[in-house]
C-alpha cells in the first residue's frame, strides 16, 4: 500500500493574458517506480490540457528518514527515477525531499 501526496498544482498568471499554468509534483517512496507512476502523470496532463497548460512535471521520491519496511536506499531509488525518466522532455526529477528529509 503506498501513501502518495498525489498532486500539486502550482498555478501562474500573467496579467496581460490570463492563462492558467501547472505544474505536477509526485511525491512518494517510488520503491520502486513503476508504469502507473508515470502513467499517472500522463493521464494528468491529458485531463488538463483542455483548461490549463502544464509547464512540466517532477517525481519526488521520500528520503531515507520515511520509515517504510522494506524501503530501498534513497540514493538507488533516485537512480531508478532517473533512468525512467531520462527520456521524457516534460517529466524531471527533484531530490528536495530527499535532502531534507
């Protein structure tokens, strides 16, 4: 069972257009990431793209400190994020709560 602070949604405005933007943020321990992770993302994206235009997307896998059985190192776990998304040109991969948490 994994407990995922699901998504953020960062909304900017420009005063000369008024156009809605987003940001993605998927938090979790990613031990290990799988398909639905990224699919998940994807379906986001999609459900907003008519109202909202998304910037970009960030996994945020959990530090060490989240004391989940069976929970991989937080170093290897970055790696395995990493690599599923090295491809993407929309999907990143942010270390903060690793580093201070």
């Amino acid at each position: 069972f994994f407990f995922f602070f699901f998504f953020f949604f960062l909304f900017f405005s420009f005063s000369s257009s008024h156009l809605p933007f987003a940001v993605l943020v998927e938090c979790g321990s990613f031990s290990p990431i799988t398909f639905m992770h990224l699919r998940l993302l994807e379906q986001c994206r999609d459900f907003l793209k008519d109202r909202d235009r998304v910037l970009g997307a960030f996994l945020s896998p959990v530090g060490n400190t989240y004391n989940k059985k069976g929970l991989e190192s937080s170093f290897h776990r970055l790696n395995m994020c990493e690599r599923d998304v090295e491809d993407s040109d929309w999907i990143s991969v942010d270390r903060w709560l690793i580093i201070f948490f």
